[in-house]
C-alpha cells in the first residue's frame, strides 16, 4: 500500500513538472480516494469493534501510514 502511493506521488509529481495538470489531478484523486473510502469503512469497522479500540488503531494506521 505504501509503495503504491509512493508510486503515484512520484508520479504525480512528474505530471507537475511536464506541466500535464488533469493526469496530475486524476493521479492524486486515484491516490487519495481509496484512502478516503478505507476510513468510512473503518469507521463502520469500529462501530461493530467499539471494545477493542487498539485494533482500531492499527488499522487506520496501517491504511492511512503514507499519510500520516
């Protein structure tokens, strides 16, 4: 997970430079959205796991870690 969005930013960043601003856009989107999305599941994840909340922990960590 780290790698490919480490992947993409590099990528994005090459658009940045070529001064090809919409792949730069849809790069970032297609990098961030999925990230996005894994923390609205999480969120449901944690409404069913309210007890454990160090699993909880870890895995928004684990999924948002390149942000973070």
């Amino acid at each position: 997970f780290m790698s490919e969005t480490a992947a993409a930013l590099c990528l994005s960043a090459g658009y940045h430079d070529t001064g090809d601003r919409m792949w730069q856009v849809l790069t970032l989107l297609f990098a961030l959205l999925p990230c996005a999305l894994v923390q609205l599941s999480l969120v449901f994840i944690h409404r069913d796991v309210s007890r454990d909340r160090p699993l909880v922990l870890l895995l928004h960590l684990l999924q948002l870690g390149p942000l973070v």
